[in-house]
C-alpha cells in the first residue's frame, strides 16, 4: 500500500459532493480526506458531518497552514481560483483546480508560471476526457484501430435545465464557451491534437440568459485532420441526451460513433462492432449524471497516481492553458469574424 496521503477541499457547494464522494472512495487508496473548507460556515460544517471529515474551516488559507494537506481539491466558481491557486502555490500545496482554469487567459498564465516557479503540482480537474466512453475512445485510437483520426465531429447539445442546480448560469457574461466549450475543446485537443486555427459563431438563443449559450467551432488541426465542435444549452429536440457528448471521429482505416446512450460503434479495416460504453452508475450516483460522476472519481484517481508519480497530469495546468486558449480564440474568432491561429506551445 502506498503512503497516505490527506486530502482537503475548498468549496461545498453544488458539484462538491462528486469529488467529496470520490474521494472518499480513494480511501483505499491511501486518501484521508482531513479538512473542507467554505467561506459559508454552514456548508463547510455540513460537509464535513455528512462525509466523516474531522475538521472544517472557513478560510482556506488557514485550512492550508493548519491542516497541511499533501493535495487540496479547490471545487469553487472559477473567480476565486487564481487568488486560491495562488495562495497555495505560495505554501507548496499540490493544487487541482475544476475547471474553468481561470477567468481570463492571464490569469491562467499567472497560474502556470505560479506552478513552474515553485516546482509545485498544479492541475486542472478537466473531466470530460476521463469520462468512460472517452477513455474507451483513448484506448480505440492508441490501439490503431482507425489509423490517424483526420475528421471528427464532437456535439454537446441541451436543453436540459441546468440553472436549477448552477443557477449563478444565467448571469455569465461568457458563458457556454467558459463552461462546457473548454469541456468539448479539451476532447479535440486529447483526440486530434493541437490546433493550428479555428473559427467561430456564437449566439444567445434563450432570451433569459446573459451570455451565449450556443457555440459553434471549426477547428484545423496541426496534424491536418478537422473537427467541428459544437454545444448548446438551448436545444429543444427530444430524447435530450443530457449529459451525453457525442462523437464521431473518422480515419483512414475506419471510423468510431459515439451515439446517444454510449454506445459505441466502431468500424475498423471493414468491420463494424457496437459495444455499451456506458459508465457504472456508481454507488452515490444517479442518472442522468452517472457518466460525470464516475468521471470525477476516474480524474482523482488519475491526479493521485499522478502526483505519486511525480509526473504531471494529463490535464496539468499547462496542458489545460492549451485549452482555455482555444477558448479565447473563439471568442476572437466569433468578434472579428475570422479565423485564429493558435500560438505555438508553451
Ligand atoms: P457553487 O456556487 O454551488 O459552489 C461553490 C462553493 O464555493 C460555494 O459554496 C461558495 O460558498 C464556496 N466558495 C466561494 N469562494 C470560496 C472561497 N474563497 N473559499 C472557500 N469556499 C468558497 O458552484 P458549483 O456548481 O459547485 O461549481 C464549482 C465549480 O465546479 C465551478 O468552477 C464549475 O464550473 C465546476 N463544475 C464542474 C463540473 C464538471 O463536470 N467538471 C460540473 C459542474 C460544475
Ligand atoms: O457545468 C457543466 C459542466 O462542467 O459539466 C456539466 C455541467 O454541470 C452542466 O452542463
């Protein structure tokens, strides 16, 4: 068994009980979680009484010096990231960060080099990539079973009503592309690789909301392929397939669907097999949210085997800068009525 290691949250809030569970389930594993934290005494105190945590605080900065966690979650709304990132790097505490990185791409750099400067573990808890039918995917293309994917299609469409749960939604002034475009663009990136330049269309269909809520994105890899990549929180067809991303993905050799339900269907050399890629409804989860939970327990356990190893995360806080910057292109794009070509690496 390996060492122990004591893990705190920052943040109580909606989505915070997936990573509380997840870790929970880590225990196994060598995770005690030791402390949460909210800026809202009652949550933090409930937190804590529900999941068997031994300690809550208020302050997440005294919760770092006091508790001492060898990693802290931080599962707060993206406007307090760079101040708690910061604050962390600062006392040498390996960070996950949910996504969105940070507000702006500044304030995403200013993190990174946070990061690179004090030599601390620093990375994004960008999910979607570890969802079961995408590792399923992963394993699809690494394995050739498609040859060199050079056309895809990812397609992220709802009108499932997510402001009942997140409803600070309906304010964002970037919205779909800041909230689930970093989700979409990530799986362009992990699939088909880094971007060369990309255009753009957003538009706000439901009147009620602040910021867009439909993006549409044309992207050119470096490695020739191109993807369209789309989401929307404002579609009206039925059946919704909430939280579902589908896909398509096209190579040389064959092809792979993502249909609604998770099932996979993939041609390869001729062949055409379908398999459930669905993910386990796990033991505190429910649909339709089973295939993000199993996912957030899927990235914990990723960032912890990460850490132990002394590596960076797939999703690491320079990785995930690749995929906010794509965000920010987009946004350019959509302005100015352009195409964006993309900086070269960091
Ligand atoms: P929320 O508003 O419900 O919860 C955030 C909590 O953080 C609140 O309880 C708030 O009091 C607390 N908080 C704010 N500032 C704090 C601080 N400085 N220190 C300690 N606590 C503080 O928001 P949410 O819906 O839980 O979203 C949290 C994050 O999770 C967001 O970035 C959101 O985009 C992300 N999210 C990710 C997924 C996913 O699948 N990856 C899904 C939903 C939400
Ligand atoms: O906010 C969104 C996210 O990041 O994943 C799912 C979500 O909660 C609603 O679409």
């Amino acid at each position: 068994m390996a060492d122990r290691i004591a893990v705190a949250v920052v943040g109580c809030g909606f989505f915070a009980r997936n990573h509380l569970h997840a870790w929970k389930d880590l225990a196994a594993e060598g995770v005690d979680l030791v402390a949460v934290c909210d800026i809202d005494p009652a949550k933090a105190q409930a937190a804590a009484a529900a999941f068997g945590v031994p300690h809550w605080y208020d302050d997440a900065e005294r919760m770092l010096r006091e508790a001492k966690p060898g990693l802290v979650d931080i599962v707060t709304r993206v406007e307090t990231h760079l101040d708690l990132v910061e604050r962390a790097m600062a006392l040498r505490v390996p960070t996950i960060v949910q996504k969105p990185f940070g507000p702006d791409l500044a304030a995403c750099r200013v993190m990174v080099d946070a990061a690179r400067t004090a030599s601390v573990f620093l990375a994004v808890h960008e999910n979607f990539r570890f969802q079961a039918p995408m590792r399923r995917i992963g394993e699809l293309l690494r394995s050739g079973a498609i040859g060199d994917p050079s056309w895809a299609r990812i397609s992220f469409r709802t009108g499932y009503d997510i402001y009942k749960g997140q409803p600070y939604l309906l304010t964002e002034e970037r919205f779909v592309i800041i909230d689930l475009g970093v989700h979409v663009l990530d799986l362009a990136r992990a699939f088909l690789g880094e971007v060369e330049h990309l255009s753009a269309e957003l538009q706000r269909r439901n009147p009620n909301v602040r910021g867009e809520d439909t993006a549409t994105m044309l992207l050119r890899h470096r490695s020739g392929a191109v993807s369209v990549v789309e989401c929307t929180y404002e579609c009206r067809r039925l059946p919704d397939n909430f939280p579902e991303t589908l896909m398509e993905i096209e190579g040389p050799r064959g092809a792979i669907l993502l249909k609604p339900g998770s099932v996979l269907e993939v041609t390869s050399n001729g062949a055409v097999t379908t398999e459930d890629a669905d993910a386990p409804v796990l033991e505190w989860a429910e649909r339709p949210w089973h295939i993000i939970q199993e996912s957030v327990l899927a990235t914990c356990a990723h960032m912890l085997a990460a850490l132990r190893a002394g590596r960076e995360a797939d999703t690491s806080a320079r990785d995930n800068f690749e995929t906010f910057s794509l965000c920010e292109a987009t946004y350019e794009a959509a302005r100015d009525g352009r195409a964006v070509r993309l900086g070269g690496s960091r």
